[in-house]
C-alpha cells in the first residue's frame, strides 16, 4: 500500500498471482509490485514463479533478477547462464535467450529502460 511518503509494501499469498504471458504462451505466473517508476515511466517489479519448462525470452529492458528459489539455465549466443537461490545478476535489454527452468523457480525482478 503506498502512504504519503512513496511507500510501497505487498504481500503475497497464492491467489495473488497472474498468468505471465509471452506472446501466446503462458512461461509461468507473476505478482507485480509495480508497473512504473516515481516519475510514471516504465519500471516494472514483482514476483515472478514458475515450475520446469523451456521457452525464449528476449529481454525488454535491463533486468535485475534476484534468485529465491530453484535453479534456471539462461542461454544467451554468446554465453550460458546457471542461475540458484541467492544469485543476483542483471541483463541488458535486447538481449535474445532462451529459459529452461530446472525445479520450481521464484525470483524477485526489476525490468528498467523499457
């Protein structure tokens, strides 16, 4: 809930989650904290979970990924990636990959330079 000092604060429980969709196809579910920044520019934030699968990502602004849970290959032209709980890394926009999510993967997300 944001106050009068900027404060935002959520809580997250099962129902509070969304289909995240890519193109057609549903790559796992996702609850926003924020959709744009103090100054009303595209800044998104949020929870985002899914369970093992594969699908391309091309990334649509710099994001921050701080890993919580599970494990994540992301294969990008000119590198891989294994990702797990307590990694934190950030990714340039443009940059074109593909996600195999090995276990169960939650992660904390900031998208910026949309």
């Amino acid at each position: 809930m944001v106050n009068n000092t900027g404060f935002l604060k959520t809580t997250v429980n099962a129902n509070e989650y969304e289909p995240f969709m890519i193109g057609d196809k549903q790559a796992g579910e996702v609850h926003w904290l924020g959709t744009t920044n103090s100054s009303d520019l595209p800044t998104f934030s949020g929870l985002w979970r899914c369970e093992p699968m594969k699908f391309d990502y091309e990334f649509p602004g710099d994001e921050y990924i701080h890993v919580l849970e599970g494990s994540l290959l992301i294969e990008t032209e000119t590198e891989n990636y294994n990702l797990n709980k307590g990694d934190v890394v950030l990714f340039h926009k443009g940059i074109k990959s593909v996600w195999t999510i090995k276990s169960s993967f939650k992660k904390f997300f900031v998208i910026d330079n949309c």
